[in-house]
C-alpha cells in the first residue's frame, strides 16, 4: 500500500481527479472564488493532511506534472506569433507598463509588508511575488528572502489574480484586451494567465509577453535598488 | 503531436542551456519561448508544426500549477507567524500593480480595442 502512495502514479491521478471535478465545480456554478486552481490546492491540502500523507510521497508524482509546465512557457510562443501585429504596435505601451508595474510591485510589496511589523526577510522574500516561480525564487536567494516563502507566496499572488484579476480591472476602468491582459500577466503571472487563456486568447497572449518581460524587469530592477539602498 | 511535443522540448533545452551557461538571470523556458518566437519569425519552424501540442499544453496550463501550490502546506508555520504583514503585503500590492500596469498601457496606448 506505501509503495503506491509514494508512486507517481498517485500525486498524478490524484492532481488530475482533484482538477477535473474542480473545473466541472467552476463551470456548473460559474463562481468566481471556485477558481479551479485555488479549489484544487486547498482541496489536495486538506486531503493529505487528513491522510497524513506526507507532501513528498503526493510530490513524487506532482513535480511531474509540474514538469509540463516548462513546454507550456515555451508554447506561448505560438499565441504571440499569431498576434505579433498587433503586439508590435503597442510595443511602447506594454514596456512601459511592464515596467511600471515591476517598480510598483517591488515597493508596494515591501512598503506594505515593513509598514505592518513584517521581519527584514519576511519583507525581502515579499519582494519577487508577481514575478513567475523560477525567477522569483533566484531573486529571493540573491537578496537573502526565505525561499520556500517566497514561492507560497507567488503562488497565492497568482490564484489571487486568476480569482479576480479581470474582474477588479474592469471595475477600476481597465477595459481594452491589451490592458487587461498585461494588468494580470505582470500582477500574477502564470496563473492569472492561464485564466485569461481559457476566456481570451489575445489577452492571454499578452499576458504570456508579461510573464516574461516582468520576470526580466524584476530581475535587473531588484539588484539595482539593492546597490542604490543596500541593505 | 509528437512532432510539437519535441520542438518545444528542444527549444526548452536549449534555453535552460544558455541560461545556465551564460549565468543569465532569466529561466530557461522563457528564453525558450523567446527563441521559438524567433524561429517562428524567421520561418525556421513553421506554426503547423507545433500548434497542436501548444494547444494542448496551453489549455491545461492552469493544472500544472496545482503541485507547486500543494507545497505551500509546508511552510503553514512560518506564515502563519506573521500572516498579517505577509496576507495584506501580498493581496494590496497585487491589486496595486494590476491598476498601476493596466493604467499606464490605457494612457499610452492610442490603437483603441483589437478587433477579435
């Protein structure tokens, strides 16, 4: 019985049963807070914990599944390509709202954080949240973040954004496809992105550019402010 | 399918390559993804080749996000102890940056609605 929990074949049929029924959830009843990738996470949390399941033996299957996640960045290639027109044309408007919101986010973060009585490495790994997993993560390290932080908390910046990221943009007047996905891509990443995926191809898509060119942004940002205000 | 599948597989390869080689500070798969943009530009790799397995991919992308948010259970402890200075850092600057980002492209950006 242990040799097939700490399989593989657990963590994936696991993961792969909890989405399916969590997406059927989303689209019967429409609910926003039912975000299939929020529902999923919570609902695999509270499954092991009440197996007592350790979270390696669920992970021997679900780094695989993580895994996908590589050829998917690199997929969104086609997306852009197919839309690079009418990316090109708004080429100085989605740099300097990248780059605006890179700058926004780093001092928000960790304006907010320090304000309320968060710890100097609480504060840090806050830093990188809006940026996708990878980098975010060899950001926090460079500036002395907690790590294993720092990636709960992208992750919960992106169910955030895929929750309600669309819907808070349209309420504060940001209506056009090429705002409202860069809005999302550069707040929450992939996550927020694969939401805008699934309803709008072209915001998708330039919510993909985001991901990437915010990645790049944060990442030569944060060593900058550092030199200017080091720690 | 499978021809895609391989492609993309290549074009990550070769970008988590350079990106360890050269010490850059961006993940190989968005470098990747840079270099597919390229070869799909410059005609190397013709779209008809990867679509089928990009579609795939994209349309479950959400899912493949489900383990790395599972991990979070491991570090309850530690968020916990300062949760409110984390919750609020986190959920206020998310908002923040979406308005911040969203607004400076309506401002700047003078093409009005791309047609569908």
């Amino acid at each position: 019985m242990s040799e097939l929990l700490t399989s593989p074949l657990f963590g994936i049929a696991l993961t792969l049963l909890i989405y399916r029924l969590a997406e059927l959830l989303y689209r019967r009843t429409g609910f926003i807070l039912f975000n299939p990738v929020a529902v999923s996470i919570v609902s695999i949390i509270l499954l092991l914990k009440l197996c007592h399941i350790p979270y390696q033996d669920y992970n021997n299957g679900g780094r695989m599944i993580l895994f996908l996640l590589g050829p998917s960045v690199v997929a969104l290639a086609v997306p852009l390509y197919q839309r690079r027109q009418e990316i090109l044309k708004r080429k100085l408007p989605i740099l300097l709202g990248i780059v605006a919101g890179a700058l926004s986010s780093i001092v928000s973060a960790a304006g907010i954080t320090w304000l309320l009585g968060g710890s100097h490495r609480v504060v840090l790994s806050l830093v990188p949240k809006s940026v996708t997993t990878p980098i975010a993560i060899g950001i926090s390290a460079k500036i002395g973040g907690i790590v294993p932080l720092t990636a709960a908390l992208v992750v919960l910046t992106g169910c955030l954004g895929a929750i309600c990221g669309p819907e808070f943009c349209r309420l504060v007047g940001i209506r056009s496809r090429a705002a409202l996905g860069l809005a999302v891509g550069t707040a929450s990443h992939g996550i927020g992105t694969a939401r805008l995926l699934g309803e709008d191809r072209f915001a998708g898509a330039i919510a993909g550019l985001a991901i990437g060119l915010n990645g790049l942004a944060t990442a030569l940002i944060v060593p900058l402010l550092w030199l200017l205000f080091g720690g | 399918m499978l021809q895609g599948m391989v492609l993309l597989l290549v074009f990550q390869f070769i970008g988590e390559g350079l990106s360890a080689l050269l010490a850059l500070p961006i993940p190989g798969n968005v470098i990747g993804m840079a270099l597919m943009l390229l070869a799909l530009s410059v005609g190397w790799v013709k779209l008809e080749w990867l679509q089928e397995a990009a579609e795939l991919l994209l349309s479950y992308m959400a899912m493949f996000f489900v383990p790395a948010g599972v991990g979070v259970m491991l570090y309850f402890d530690l968020i916990s102890r300062e949760w409110l200075p984390i919750v609020a850092g986190t959920v206020i600057s998310t908002f923040v940056v979406m308005a911040v980002t969203g607004w400076t492209e309506k401002l700047l950006d003078k093409h009005g609605e791309s047609e569908s």
